[in-house]
C-alpha cells in the first residue's frame, strides 16, 4: 500500500463507533411498532443521501463501466440479500445460535483473501484474527429457550454466513479497479432492488407505528448502518481483508456490547465477559498490526 496506507484504521474504528451505536439502537424499531421489514426499507432509503452525498464530494464521477455495475451490485445484492434471509431465520430459528453462526462470516473472508488475493499477515494480525474469529460467537451465545423451527434456519443461517462474507472479499477486489464512491452507489441500488420484497413481506393487518418513533427514528439509527456501510467500503480500498473483516465484526460488537449494558444497566454473563475481553485485545493487535508490502506478498 502506498498513498495513505495506514489510512484503512481510521476508516475501520469509524465503521466500529457506528455500527456499534447502530447495534445499540437498532431493536428500539421493533420495540416501537415498526416491524422488521419495514426496517430494511427504511434503511435502503438512508443510503441514498449518503451515496449522492459522497458523489457530489467527488464531483459526480460515476464508473458506469461493465465491471465497476456488476462488482456493484454483486456487493449489494450480497449484503441485502443476506438481511432478508436473516428475517426469514429469525422467524423460524433461535437468535442466540443464528447470529453466533453468522459472526464467522469473516473466516470466509480471511480464506477468500488468503487464497485469491495473496493476502498475509504477521504474527500479530495472526493472533489478533484468531482472538476476533473466537470472540465472535460469544457475544450472542447463550443457552435460553427458543424455537426450533427444524434445521431450516441453520441453512439460512449458513447462507448468510457465505453471502456476507463473500461481500466482504468482493468488497476488497472491487476497491482494486473501482472507485469506493462507484462501489457505494451500486450497493444502494442494490439495496433499493430489494426493497418490494421486504414490502411485500410485511403484515399490514397488524398494527404499524407511523409516527416519529416508528420510521422517523428507523431513518435516524439505520442512517448510523449506511455511513458506516460507506466508511467500510474505504477501510477495504486501503486496508487488508483478512484484517479490515475481522476487526470491524469483533469490534462493533464490542462497542454495542458496552452501550447495551449502560443503557440498560445490566450486567453481562461470564461468557460475554470473554467475548468483550477477547475483542478488545483482538482489536488492538489487528490495529497495531505493521503494513506489508503487497509486493513481497505477490512473490510467495
């Protein structure tokens, strides 16, 4: 990496703080009324204003080529196709094994990179990845009673796993011969595709909050999710994927975790304590991991 190389941390804690935050207030929609679907087409509309946003800073400069369209949207369509699964899963399968079997979409991520793109690490991004890929589960691990719902959610589940960390490893290929501001733009017409289906999907017999705690507040907490969805895009432009993927899983998490429990006033169990613990360290080694040239890389 040349120009700006350690720019990708910056990019990466900014992801961390938002998705964090968003993770922190994202059931407060649900809580108010406003159902699950209607929470996904409210968050493809909050990245349309950071898209256009973002393009006029850059002057308008779209990249309407083949491959900058179909890497696009390959993202998007990967990334929202993966959330309409997860309200499927959810209304079959427990939470607390779903969410812990798609936090390991970075190890697709990490195989992908290590694979294709001749991605490597040193001992200390080593080390932090494996901590991050262990803390992972634990934040959403727990042993309550739930529904069942056969082993269907466990495909689902495998699915998104896949889809998510696919995107990821499209994310950072992409960022090779496409500009961050084409590759966002793409997403959010990805998103927007989506959006009937989750329209579609909603139940309107029951009761719908319309007021300013129903999507007024949805716009506000999941515009949190469409920035940090674009800082992301430019944490992968400058930063590696096997380690950009795995910080910013462990660490939004890490941050949501802390925000939860002052709001809430609870404290964790002894398995989220490891979780949190281990994501914090796991951060900071996968922060203060030294630069490689990609040039050595490329000679292995």
């Amino acid at each position: 990496m040349t120009n700006g190389s350690r720019n990708w941390v910056g990019y990466a804690l900014v992801t961390v703080v938002l998705w964090g935050i968003w993770g922190a207030l994202a059931g407060l929609s649900s809580q108010h009324g406003f159902p699950d679907t209607l929470v996904y087409c409210v968050w493809s509309t909050t990245m349309i204003p950071t898209a256009v946003f973002i393009l006029a800073k850059t002057g308008w400069k779209l990249d309407a080529t083949p491959r900058a369209i179909g890497y696009g949207m390959t993202i998007g369509l990967l990334g929202a196709g993966g959330q309409m699964l997860l309200f499927k899963a959810l209304t079959i399968g427990p939470a607390y094994f779903i969410f812990p079997i798609i936090s390991l979409s970075p190890i697709v991520t990490i195989a992908l990179s290590f694979a294709l793109l001749r991605e490597r690490t040193g001992k200390l991004g080593a080390l932090g990845i494996v901590l991050a890929l262990v803390a992972l589960p634990l934040f959403d691990l727990s042993f309550s009673a739930g529904p069942a719902g056969g082993l269907g959610w466990f495909a689902l589940a495998l699915l998104i796993m896949v889809a998510w960390g696919v995107q990821a490893y499209f994310m950072k290929l992409a960022n090779n011969t496409v500009s961050a501001e084409s590759i966002f733009f793409y997403m959010m017409v990805g998103g927007l595709v989506l959006a009937p289906i989750a329209w579609a999907m909603t139940d309107f017999s029951q009761p719908i909050n319309t007021g300013w705690d129903g999507p007024w507040m949805t716009f506000g907490i999941q515009l949190l999710n469409a920035v940090g969805a674009l800082t992301i895009v430019y944490a992968f432009r400058y930063g590696k994927a096997m380690i950009v993927a795995p910080l910013t899983n462990a660490g939004a998490p890490l941050i949501t975790a802390v925000l939860a429990m002052a709001f809430a006033g609870a404290e964790p169990g002894p398995i989220k304590i490891v979780g949190l613990v281990l994501a914090l360290i796991a951060s900071l080694l996968l922060v203060l991991e030294p630069e490689r040239p990609a040039v050595v890389e490329a000679r292995r």
